[in-house]
C-alpha cells in the first residue's frame, strides 16, 4: 500500500467519484492520495474497487453523517459501520464536519451549523472522544461553510476548534473554499482566522469551487464543489502551505463532475503552488 506521508506532501489528493472509477482502475493516474467519503461505502458496493485502488494510492477517509454536534449522542450503529470501513481501509486520515445532522433518530441532507458556546463544546468534545475511541486514532475537524449566523455564539470559530484539539487530540482539516464563502457571506476576516488556527494541529486542507447566487440586494455565495477553485481561493491557499506546510492537499469536486484530467489539473495548479512556495521558502532562508 502506498505511504501517505512520502506522496501526500508533494502531490494533491482528489476526492474518489464514481464517474472515475473505471478511469482510476485502468490509467492509474498519478495522485498524492484519494480521498472517499465513507457513507458511500457502509454496504458492500465497490469494496472491490477500494481494494484494487489502495494497492497503488494512500487513502483519507471523509465522513458526513457522523453529526458531530448532536445533542443526542453519536448513532452507535453508523458509527460502527463507520469504525469497520476504517479497520478494513486502514486510511492514512479521517475527517468530518464540526456540524451536526441528525435529531430524534432522523439525518438531514445537509451540513448544520451551531452556535459556539461552552455547552456546545462539551456537547461536541464529548463526541469527538467516543468516536476517537471507537475508531482508535484522532481524526480531523472539518470548518463548515454556514448561511446562518446566531446571536449568542460567544467563541471565535478558530477558537472554537483550538478548544476541541486542546480537549480532545483531534487534529483540524482547513476547508478554505468554506472559510471564503463564510468570509464573503458574513464578514469573516479570513486571514486573521487563518492564523488563529493552532498549526501543528492542521493535517489536511481542502480546495473547492463554489457558485454565487443572486438574490436580491446582492449575491450570497454557495459551496456546491461544482466549478474549478477560485482565485481569491487560490490566493489563500499560497498563504496557508506556507502556514502549514505539513498538511496534505485535496481537490474536492462533487458536483457537476467533470472529467478526470480536469480534476487532475486542479491537483496539478496546487503542487505547482506548493512548490514555489518552499522554493521561496528556501531562498528566504539562504
């Protein structure tokens, strides 16, 4: 199987689809690792196709429906689903959102934001460790983009997560497609926000398009994963490697998919970032 920490550094990871499947099988493209989204492989559907690719790629595994923020606890049947693709895959990494989806037994089809509260944080650290136990190893908190803003959330977001790595062990996945869209919505000063993450903690980094709705009086923007990565997202991204220039790189793309060579330019326009980036490194140095 493919190390993670020797491919991961130097190349960009994509988000496995199922319209590359057969393309990823047969042209084995060069890729830092892939990532999967592990609600799409709970039942026996394309284990064979995971275990043919794993030989040649590292993996990173994404969760979406784990609901990290529930007041009700953590579904012990979907998390041992979740644990059981873990021990099968053995990924290298495995995120989820700092959200919550799912109340009184029912998910919703969406990422939820909360306010950021001490409650909160006890509700979410408390979560964050039975997961962690179940599947023995930490896993990365993801920052969500959110189109509602609550009144009485006390605890800067990059707190927030700060809190939960403190608390909890867990490393962070900076989304920073989510943080523009956020800053742009709401006013987020993204780059104080950056900077206000704890860097050791931060592992991976995720890259993604979004849209931008109309409405009236002006537009709001919505991280839909469907167009190539922007440029003022591009412009932070040079800023975050140089941050955190442990994390691993991942191209998200999860609607209107294109095909698998456009994906893969994206990954190639992120490797050539990060390695002007630690040539520019090095010289300042020298």
């Amino acid at each position: 199987m493919a190390s993670f920490s020797d491919i991961a550094l130097h190349k960009a990871g994509i988000g496995l689809r199922q319209p590359h499947w057969k393309a990823m099988m047969a042209e084995r493209p060069a890729s830092g690792f892939l990532e999967i989204h592990a609600e799409n492989f709970l039942g026996a559907g394309g284990q064979d196709i995971l275990d043919d690719l794993r030989r040649d790629y590292a993996f990173s595994l994404h969760a979406v429906g784990l609901s990290l923020a529930s007041a009700d606890g953590i579904d012990d049947a979907h998390l041992d689903r979740v644990a059981a693709l873990v021990d099968r895959l053995e990924p290298a990494l495995v995120s989820e959102h700092l959200c919550w989806s799912r109340l009184e037994g029912a998910y919703f089809n969406d990422l939820m934001p909360f306010p950021y509260t001490e409650q909160a944080l006890a509700v979410v650290a408390g979560n964050v460790r039975k997961i962690q136990n179940r599947i023995r190893r930490p896993i990365l908190i993801e920052n969500i983009s959110a189109y509602v803003q609550f009144k009485d959330s006390p605890i800067p977001e990059a707190e927030f997560m700060t809190a939960l790595v403190v608390q909890t062990g867990c490393g962070i996945l900076c989304d920073l497609n989510n943080a523009y869209v956020n800053q742009v919505n709401h006013g987020l000063d993204v780059r104080k926000w950056l900077r206000s993450l704890p860097a050791y903690a931060v592992q991976e980094i995720h890259l993604a398009g979004h849209c931008i709705n109309k409405i009236e009086g002006g537009e709001i923007l919505i991280d839909d994963h469907g167009s190539p990565v922007t440029g003022p997202v591009w412009d932070l991204y040079a800023e975050a490697i140089k941050r955190f220039p442990l994390a691993a790189t991942l191209i998200e793309w999860d609607t209107h998919i294109p095909a698998l060579a456009t994906l893969l330019g994206e990954a190639a326009k992120a490797d050539h970032l990060r390695i002007g980036s630690l040539k520019g490194s090095h010289a300042a140095v020298a």
